[in-house]
C-alpha cells in the first residue's frame, strides 16, 4: 500500500526526500495545494533558520510535488521532519488538473518574527526540485527570489550544497 505526499519546501528535491532514506515509488508529479500561502516561519531546533510552512491564505497557490510512498517510509519522513512539524491530508491538484489526496506537513508551531530566514542552500533544493518536477517557471522564479541568509556553519552550508537535486525514476 502507498500513501501520497505533497512535498512543497526542501523534499520537493528528490534527492533531498533520499536524504530521509525515503524513496519515492515514482517520479514525482507537479501539484498545487490551493487557498495557501508558503512561508518560512517555521524555525528549526536544529540550526535556527526559517524552514517552510504552508498557511491558509484565500486567493493563494503554494506549487509542489506530490509523490507516492510506501506507508513504512511515511513514519520514515514523520520521524525526518521531526516533531516540529504534523501532517494532515488535504485536497491537492495534480498539473493536468486532477484532484486527489496527499499528506501535507504543517508547522506545529509558526513564529512571526520578521528577521527569520531560510539558509541559501535550503532556497537551493526549494528552486532545484522545482525544476526537477516542471512546476511553473513564475513559481521557479518567485522562489529564486525568496530573501534567503548564508549559513555560517560552513561544513553543514558545503554538506548540503554538495546533494544535488535530480529525477533518479524515470
């Protein structure tokens, strides 16, 4: 049995969903979780920079990629996200059109400080798995230009930028 995902922050890079020992059960599809807005105002325990949230927001779009997993890799990816973040299933729309359901990870707790920011290299895997999955190229260059800090820790800023993001399914 397999569950869907939609993944709309880092995991939407393949590789970076690798990275959690999770493997897609096919190529992931382009989709939108519509009526929500992306953000970056999760912060993470870890390194203390924004990761991305997804909040109801009439009007909005928030793109993404939406893969299939086994169930054994859904509590796989629960505990790679960690307990900072819950899923709840929710209407998503395939690029063709299609309506179906997907788990959608939600920010178990959001801050509104304004100076929080994601890492460059998390930006990164956000506008490569973009690319990877063909989702719109105005969607692909609104996330270029989220505002976006370098990590100081330089071994975790080379570490990540040495995983690149790319379809190893055809």
């Amino acid at each position: 049995m397999s569950e869907r995902i939609f993944a709309y922050g880092s995991n939407m890079c393949s590789r970076r969903l690798r990275d959690y020992s999770v493997v897609p059960e096919e190529r992931g599809r382009a989709a939108v979780l519509q009526d929500h807005r992306l953000c970056f105002n999760k912060k993470s325990r870890k390194d203390g920079s924004g990761k991305a949230n997804v909040e109801r927001h009439a009007g909005a779009d928030v793109w993404g990629v939406l893969y299939a997993i086994r169930d054994s890799d859904l509590q796989t990816l629960d505990h790679g996200e960690g307990p900072g973040y819950f899923r709840k299933k929710m209407p998503v729309h395939t690029i063709d059109g299609a309506e179906t359901e997907g788990w959608v990870y939600f920010a178990c707790r959001s801050t509104r400080d304004p100076a929080l920011r994601p890492y460059t290299w998390y930006r990164r895997f956000l506008v490569e798995g973009a690319k990877e999955h063909g989702l719109p190229a105005e969607y692909i260059e609104a996330l270029g230009r989220i505002e976006a800090i370098p990590d100081k820790n330089r071994q975790r800023d080379a570490e990540k930028r040495a995983l690149m993001c790319r379809a190893d399914l055809a």
